[in-house]
C-alpha cells in the first residue's frame, strides 16, 4: 500500500533518532522527503568558544552517511538570533522556508510526519491545511509539553487538535493530550541495530586511550539543567571520597549552558582525576565509547524517552537512572538496571556502588534490548501510517 507512496519529515535534526527511525522506515515507501530545520548562525561558534551553538553546527544536525538512495534530504536555513523573542515567531518563519523548498523542489507528498510541536508540527499543522495530507506528530520532550500546555497559547493546542494522529515516546500526558486528540499513541522510541552492537569492553578502551583497570561510567545528554549533571558530580563524589572508590571514572559526552558551573564544581571537589566533561561527540562516535564502560549513568530531571538508555542497553550495559519521563517505562526490572528519585545524590551514589558489586547478565540485557531496534518500533508506525491514508482515501 505504501510502495507508490511518497512521506514528508519535518524534523529539527537528521542524526541519531530521527535519522535512524526514517531510515529504517524508507524501504516501506517510494520517495522519502527530510526538510530538516537548520541554524546557519551557529557555524560562528568554529570561531568564537559558544559552546550552546555548538551542537545546531550542520555536522551535529545532519550525517548523510548510510543514506538510503530513495532518502531525499533539504536543509531549511533559518537565520535569527536563538533568543525567546525571536523563538514565538519561528512557527511561521519556519514554515515559508519549508513552503520555498517544496515549490523549488518540486515535491509531492502523500502524507505528513513531523517532530515536536513547535516548531515542526506548526510546519505540519500549515502544510495539511495547503495541501489536504494527513499529519502524525510525534511529541517527544514531557518538559517541553507541560510547557506548552501550561502556557495558555492557542497556537500549540491548534496542532495538537489538528493532527491526524499523535504520538507520544512516553506514556506521560497522554490523557492531558486526549483533551486536545483522542487519537494519541504511546509508541516508545528505538536505537539502530546496525550501530549500537556489543564490542569487546578492554578493545574499546584501549582505542579511545582509556585504563583497562579503571571502574568507567559514561553518561550523555547537554549540560543543562534538566539533565541533572550537578546531582551526577555529587553522587560522584560521595562514591569516591566517602566510600573510597578512588579508581572510578566517568566520561560525561555532551555540551550546554552549565559546563563552566559543571568545571568549577568538579575543581572544588578536587575530582579533576575522576569526571571528565568530554564535549559532544557524533553519533557514529558514541558506540565506542558506550561499549567502554561498566555502568551508563544518567540522572535526567525530566525525559521523554532516552535514546542512549535504549543505545547502552543495546550494548548490554547495566542502566541507572532516575525515576522520569518514559524511562521507568524501560527499566521494569533490576537485571536491567537501578532507578532512583531525581535530585538525589545519596541515592544515586548508592546505585552507582550497587551496580559495581553486582554481577550483570549482559547477554540477557542485549536480548530484552531488541523490543527497542528501530526496526520493531517502526511496525507500530507502518500501522498508522496506512490507516491514515486510508482514512484519507476513503
């Protein structure tokens, strides 16, 4: 039903999940078309040490490596100050840059899948009414959500009432959703199988030049707020200076607002020789590093659905984590990992010592992981997406 089909993406980045879940998807239809949003301004931060601007630079945005020949993607530049005032406008800037490569490109679409609410799924909401296709959004942030459903903003409650169909990557505000939808699905997010496979734990280690004799944690995510680092560097402390795991390190991979506060604390603690703030890594580059440790750690303050718990899972890692977001949805048991309360690091550092004590069935890890390959995720969409058309059609 979907061979002659053709599918329009308005994404916000074409790396890591977004990329991965449409190319595990394009075998299933004729063309697929991926405008993605881009912020040329962030280029300025290769001069100039803005480290916020640094992850919206195209290489972190866009990886075409391993495109399939029937992906078809188009950057859609945007050029405005990333500043709040310039951010309630975007909607509708975003959506005539989107309109432009359409009309140039000539592309012909039969249905509509956008990322996020604002600012694709406002593209989505304005391409449905032009062109009469259906459009699925998928809500991913539960922070970002409760934001805009808070808010009052008539804008956001449109695309949601507007949509086809949503989905959402955790089971979090689906019943908030259902006052705007009453077609909304929880459809977990996946990882790429072909990317994120177990390796050899020392090979790993000794590639990137890091001790086989260490204990090594790795956590990802951008150094902001809601990601929790500060809560992390405390538990890191208390597992080092108060129970004395003095060979522990951890490789924190990811950018933001919070690194200089993040340096300062680390330095104060005297933990210089135990947490390292790596910076951001491409994707290509985060399995390696995913197959060095022996714990991944994250200790988010809100999340929809990790990918990197679903990526370190996949390489039959032992998870800790907190209680938020999609991601005791995951962990429904203690073979796959610990999670404690946000804001905890007492609690966290107990995890951390836990884990390192316990003896890890890797193997039974990698097996409950494959739920989670986007191959299987997508089967869920591939229902959507013919029942959409369908009822189009009909």
């Amino acid at each position: 039903m979907l061979k002659d089909k053709n599918i329009l993406y308005i994404v916000h980045s074409y790396h890591s999940f977004q990329k991965d879940s449409i190319e595990a998807i394009a075998k299933e239809f004729k063309n697929v078309y991926v405008i993605v949003r881009y912020k040329p301004i962030a280029e300025i931060s290769k001069i100039f040490p803005i480290n916020t601007l640094k992850i919206h630079r195209r290489e972190h945005i866009f990886q075409e490596s391993g495109m399939p020949s029937n992906v078809h993607v188009y950057l859609a530049p945007l050029w405005y100050i990333p500043i709040n005032f310039f951010y309630r406008f975007l909607g509708e800037y975003h959506f005539k840059v989107v309109e432009r490569i359409i009309n140039r490109e000539k592309i012909k679409f039969d249905l509509i899948h956008a990322h996020f609410t604002w600012t694709s799924g406002y593209v989505g909401m304005k391409l449905k009414r032009k062109f009469n296709k259906p459009l699925i959004l998928t809500i991913h942030s539960s922070s970002s959500f409760k934001y805009q459903l808070e808010s009052g903003d008539e804008k956001f409650y449109s695309i949601w009432r507007e949509a086809d169909v949503i989905t959402k990557v955790n089971s979090h505000d689906i019943e908030d959703l259902k006052k705007f939808n009453k077609r909304v699905y929880y459809i977990p997010n996946g990882f790429n199988q072909g990317l994120f496979i177990p390796e050899d734990k020392d090979k790993s280690r000794e590639s990137l030049g890091l001790s086989t004799e260490k204990k090594i944690l790795v956590s990802i995510g951008h150094l902001d707020e809601c990601k929790g680092q500060e809560y992390l560097v405390k538990a890191i402390d208390i597992v080092v200076n108060k129970f004395g795991y003095k060979n522990l390190q951890i490789y924190i991979i990811g950018e933001g607002i919070l690194r200089g506060k993040l340096e300062h604390e680390i330095k104060s603690l005297e933990l210089s020789n135990n947490i390292f703030l790596i910076g951001s890594k491409l994707h290509k580059e985060i399995p390696i590093w995913v197959n060095s440790c022996d714990i991944f750690v994250m200790s988010s303050l809100n999340e929809g659905m990790p990918i990197s718990m679903l990526e370190a899972l996949a390489c039959g890692k032992y998870f800790i984590g907190t209680k938020v977001g999609g991601i005791p949805e995951i962990i429904k048991s203690d073979k796959y990992g610990i999670l404690v309360e946000p804001k905890n690091p007492e609690a966290l550092a107990k995890a951390i010592i836990d884990s390192l004590k316990r003896t890890i069935k890797k193997q039974e890890i990698i097996e409950y992981s494959q739920n989670f390959s986007w191959e299987n995720i997508m089967k869920q969409y591939l229902v959507i997406y013919k029942k959409a058309l369908k009822e189009k059609n009909d």
